[in-house]
C-alpha cells in the first residue's frame, strides 16, 4: 500500500463538503475516484494535496502519519481548469516543472511525443484551447518525480481520439510503477481505464475496489439489480 | 537527471518573464520619461534663470542647490509612479499566480512562502529600477550641461525612491494575498496610500502624537530623502514596515491553512512590525548627506552646541498650522534635534490655526529652558534659536567661517536636448523593446 487516507472530513461553513473519507492506494495502481459533479473530488485531491486545509482526518504511509510538509514527496496534485503561467510557452512550462518542481528531464522528450505536445511547445499556455491546455496540464504532472500523481479530470475537454492517446500514455506511466489516482466524474471513462475505483457520493465514500468487489459490495447492501457495469454498480451503491 | 539550477533561481527567473510580459510594467516604462521630462526641463530652465540666463541678475543662485533645485522635482516622478502606477504591477505578479492556478502548482514544491514573495519582491524592484533609468539619465544630462554632481546626495535621493517602492511593492502584495480579486487588492493599496495622506493632514492640523506619526508616512519619508536627509528611525521604519508587508504575503498566500492560523500569525506580525517601529522611534542617528548641509547648521554651530550638555527644553506657543510653527521646526529645532539628542520640544497650543489666540499675550512665546535657567523669544530663524541658546549657555557664539558656507552651484544652461531625449529616445526604445519581446514571446 501507498498510502492510506482515514477520516477525512472538510466543511464550507455549514456544507459538509468530505465526510468521514477513509480509503486506501496501492503503490503501482491507477485509482478512479468516481462521483458526479459536486460530489466532493475535486475537493478531496486538493485536501490531499495540502490545498485545501481539512478539518480532520489523516494520511498514513508505512503506518506513519504524513503532515501536510510530507505529502510533497508522496504526491503531486493537478488541479482541473486552471491555465498556469499562460504568457509562457508549453515548452518552458516543462523545463520549469523539470528545474524547479524536480520533474525527471529524461522524461521529457517522451512525454513530449506521447501526448503530442510537440507542436505546441512554443505557444503560450494561455492560448491553448481547453484540451491542449489538458494536455499540457498532463504533461506537467508526468513530469513531476512523486510516487503518485492525483489529476482532476485527465479527460475533461479531449476529443475520442485524444482521450485514448492520453489513456495509453497514462497506462504506460503507470506500469513503470507510477500511481495514478484521478478524478473521473465520466463512469464509462473510468471503467475502460483505472484498476481500482472509490465511489464518492455528497463527500462520502459508498464503495471502494474493483467492480466485481463493488457489485458483490451492492449485492450485499441488498441490490439485487447491481450487475458487473459500473455505471450500474455505482447507481446501486449511491 | 535535475537541473543544477537551485528552485530559487528558476523561481527569479519565472517572475523575470512573468514581470516582462506585464503590460502594466510596459505602462509604467512609457509614463515615466515624459513625467520624467517635464520636470526636469521645467527645473533646469528655472535653475538657468535663477543663475543668471537671459540677463537675470547673476548671483542669485548662489544659494541654490542642485538637489533642491533639479533632483528632487525631476525625481518626484518617481513618487507619482510609486503611487498610481507601480502598485498595479506589483499586484499583477502576486495575484496572476493565483489567478491562474499557477499557485497551486508551484506551492506543492515546497519552497517557503517568503521565499517565493521574497522573489517576487526582487524582481520587482529591478523592474523599478529599469523604471528609474530616465530619471538617472538625467543626471548624465546634467553632467553635460556642465552641472556639478554630489554623488551622496543623489545616492540619498535614489535610495529614498527604492525604499518607496519597496513600501508600495510590500503593501501591494500583501493586499494582492489577501484579497481574492487584484481590483479588490488595487483598491486596498490606494486606499491605504491615501489614508497615509489623510495622516499627514491631520499631523499638519493637530499636531503632537500624529505630527510625530505622520513623519513615518512614505510622503514624509521621501521628502527627508529628497533633502538629502538620511535618518536611522524613518529608514529602519520603512524596513520594518516592508518586511511586515512581505510576511503578511507570504503568510496569507499559503495554501492549506486555517484562516484562523492565519489571522492569528497575520496579528503575530503586526504585533511585532509595531514594537519595532516602537523601537526604531527612538534612534536618533542622521546624516546629512546634502552638498548645501541644508539640514544642519554651520559646523563651527555643530560643534559649540555639541559642548552643551545640559538638557535643553523649549516651549513653543505656536498652533500646528501657524507659518512662524512650520519655520521654527525645518529651519531650527529639526536641525537642532540632530545635534543635541536629549532635546525636549513641547508645542503649546489651543486651536490647530491659531488665528483666535493671536490676541493671548502668551502665544509666539518660544520658551528656552537650559538646566533652569529660562529665558523667552519670539525669534524662529535658525540664527535667532542658536543666539538664545548661546546666551543661555553663556558661551560665547562661534566666529563665521565663509569658507565652510556652501556658496551654490549655478548653472546658466538651457535644458538642451532634454525634449528629445525624454519625449522621443526614451520612448522609442521603450516601445522598440517592448515590441521585440512580444515578438518573442509569441
């Protein structure tokens, strides 16, 4: 295991955004973190990030409470819609992830290639159309040397053919052992990509595993219609 | 592999290009030569006059100082971009981060807080100085019109300006980290600029403890600065006050934090940015760093008053905006503070213009108190309060040295080439480099 989150809770003043999260990643795998809009992901990425100050709860790795100092070296976090630096070219943007975010230059290239960045590398960022701004956002976060990398949305403003560019290349990153942990508010998107799925619903967890874990998980809260779909398994279990 | 280049250098050299392509720093580029320019002309042409150009009566301007006469209005365009125009570029680099989500990438590096604002405010005052390249090429001009240069003095100057700009850049920041909006943040910075305003008026009308607290404002400052003026407390404030500017920053644009800690560390701040100024208050060091000795009295004065020991009290019945009240206080007692330490000034009055106790039979009364000896006078010159005193002491007054007087730097030199160089050089290569940057960077 990676690292495990326990008790996590984040309140807006009277709106409980994160309540009572508790769930765990494993070191190599690719986690969806599923759940319609408002759900609270958005917001668990960025309390695990440190963006966010939580309320309560913790994260442990090795057993060990991790403060909010520690979790640099554990996890990277990138956020959905924003466009960084956007008088910048791509290209600088990742020879700063490299040098000042400690990002692995060797990487470059390839991450380059396999999100077809190239041809972008001299635009501003903030010229970018919202799914090369993705993909440069992508490209950033791979670049980044953390064990796991939390992104919100990887394929929110890609078309088809992108979206499967960009999953074969995560999958890759994930082989090499990275762990990927995104937020996919698209169920049918998760499912063709992650091994591994928590089910967030108004900022509680409902499931956590795989989709045969997941439906035998509504079976036994007493869903009979649950199949092995997990758009179906979801509906049952929120 | 990493790069060799420590995170600091890569984060001063992002601000550098964040700084470069901000179109507000274009703007306070362009606006500065012409502010520049006409002050400049306009001061060199009445210094011309004054000295002896088209037949006025030579002689005149022996009195006149160059720092009095040219620097200080050529550089005030510096005090009105310090103002109006630089607080907007400061708040464009410390809220475009967050603005763009930019923040929320850089913060999961881990470099501390200040360190980022720390960068930020670097850049920031380099970005002033090149801003402050029009006015310092002024001084080369003047040099060529055969002007005499004093280098401490001008450095003064400069030094006032950057300790300007390093109030403004602190302040914008902070207000940039503590709002959410930069027009929230631009309103803030000017208000608290023009609430130092509203400070200096009411030191002019009342007098006592804000008179003393209005001497710290920036204007105030500046002013000491452009007198060639360099005092330990008003510097030392200014320091203060920046680096409680720049924590307050940082401590508000960290991620990840209860606005509770933050409120409470923001207090922490302002609790101890106040028992330093508190502290600095106290320091009572200064140097005169103008050619004219403008803010003291003639050395041989200096050194008879430095034998008086016994501690001096002087009552003056003026109300705060009395005239005779403004004379007494820049032409005698500012300077006689600076000589004699443990000097005591109290200023008696019962309204703030003083036009309906002219008829009380006290008030013009300056009371002189040495070791309890008393005597009064209603002289304010410089040489009526020394007289008083000597009399007072009982030592006999210093014999005047006209070698020691400063006799003036006239110039009777028209401001040639000024209009192009200020209103056609400056701005075409401004504009000529901020055409070719645009062009690299799209």
């Amino acid at each position: 295991m990676l690292f495990e989150v326990h008790g996590l809770c984040k309140r807006f003043g009277e709106i409980r955004a994160l309540e009572d999260v508790s769930f765990h990643v494993r070191a190599g795998e690719v986690l969806g973190l599923i759940g319609p809009n408002g759900a609270g992901k958005s917001t668990l990425f960025e309390c695990l990030a440190g963006v966010l100050p939580c309320d309560s709860g913790t994260l442990r790795a090795q057993g060990q409470p991790v403060g909010t100092g520690g979790r640099r070296s554990l996890l990277f976090y990138v956020p959905d819609g924003i466009a960084p630096w956007p008088a910048q070219p791509v290209g600088w943007a990742l020879d700063f992830t490299i040098g000042f975010l400690g990002g692995r230059a060797a990487l470059r290239e390839q991450v380059i290639d396999q999100l077809d960045l190239r041809a972008l590398l001299p635009q501003p960022i903030g010229t970018l159309s919202k799914g090369q701004r993705k993909r440069a956002l992508l490209g950033i976060g791979l670049l980044t040397s953390q064990p796991a990398l939390l992104i919100d949305e990887p394929f929110e403003g890609l078309d088809l053919r992108q979206a499967r560019d960009i999953a074969s290349a995560l999958r890759s990153h994930a082989g090499r052992g990275r762990t990927l942990f995104l937020s996919i508010h698209q169920i049918a998107d998760a499912a063709r990509f992650c091994d591994r799925f928590v089910l967030l619903s108004s900022g509680r967890v409902c499931g956590e595993g795989t989709v045969p874990e997941l439906a035998a998980l509504a079976a036994a809260r007493g869903a009979a219609q649950a199949g092995p779909d997990l758009e179906e398994v979801f509906l049952a279990l929120t | 592999m990493r790069s060799p280049r420590p995170p600091f250098v890569w984060l001063l050299d992002k601000e550098c290009r964040e700084l470069v392509v901000s179109r507000s720093w274009w703007v306070l580029l362009i606006a500065m030569p012409p502010l520049v320019g006409v002050a400049f002309i306009s001061a060199v042409r009445t210094y011309a006059e004054v000295s002896g150009l088209n037949g006025t009566s030579a002689g005149v301007g022996e009195a006149l100082s160059p720092l009095i006469g040219v620097w200080a209005p050529a550089f005030s365009a510096c005090e009105l971009a310090a103002v109006f125009l630089l607080p907007f570029v400061a708040i464009r680099l410390v809220a475009g981060d967050r603005q763009s989500g930019a923040l929320k990438l850089e913060l999961q590096q881990g470099l501390s807080p200040l360190a980022r604002i720390a960068a930020k405010a670097l850049v920031l005052l380099a970005g002033w100085l090149v801003a402050m390249l029009p006015p310092l090429s002024a001084i080369l001009l003047w040099r060529l019109y055969g002007g005499s240069v004093y280098a401490p003095e001008l450095a003064t100057l400069t030094a006032g300006h950057m300790l300007n700009a390093g109030l403004t850049i602190a302040l914008a920041a902070a207000m940039s980290a503590l709002t959410e909006h930069p027009s929230t943040a631009a309103i803030l910075t000017l208000g608290v600029t023009v609430g130092t305003w509203i400070l200096n008026f009411i030191g002019a009308v009342q007098g006592g403890f804000w008179e003393r607290a209005a001497g710290y404002t920036p204007a105030a400052m500046v002013a000491e600065y452009q007198h060639g003026l360099l005092r330990l407390d008003t510097t030392l404030v200014a320091l203060v006050l920046i680096l409680a500017g720049l924590t307050v920053a940082a401590v508000w644009t960290r991620l990840g934090v209860q606005v509770r800690r933050r409120v409470y560390e923001s207090l922490g701040i302002g609790a101890l940015a106040a028992a330093g100024i508190f502290a600095c208050t106290f320091l009572n060091a200064s140097w005169d760093t103008s050619q004219s000795r403008g803010n003291s009295f003639p050395e041989a004065d200096e050194r008879a008053l430095a034998r008086i020991h016994t501690p001096l009290i002087v009552e003056v019945h003026l109300a705060p905006e009395d005239p005779r009240r403004v004379d007494l206080e820049h032409r005698a007692l500012s300077k006689l503070r600076r000589v004699m330490p443990h000097l005591q000034v109290r200023y008696v009055s019962a309204t703030s213009i003083g036009l309906f106790e002219q008829t009380g039979a006290g008030y013009g009364e300056i009371w002189y108190d040495l070791g309890g000896r008393r005597t009064m006078s209603r002289v304010t010159t410089a040489e009526g309060v020394l007289e008083t005193i000597y009399s007072l002491a009982g030592i006999a007054p210093p014999v005047e040295n006209d070698d020691e007087a400063f006799r003036g730097a006239p110039l009777a030199a028209p401001p040639k080439g000024a209009g192009t160089i200020f209103y056609g050089v400056w701005p075409g290569v401004i504009l000529a480099s901020g055409l070719l940057v645009r062009r690299r960077f799209k």
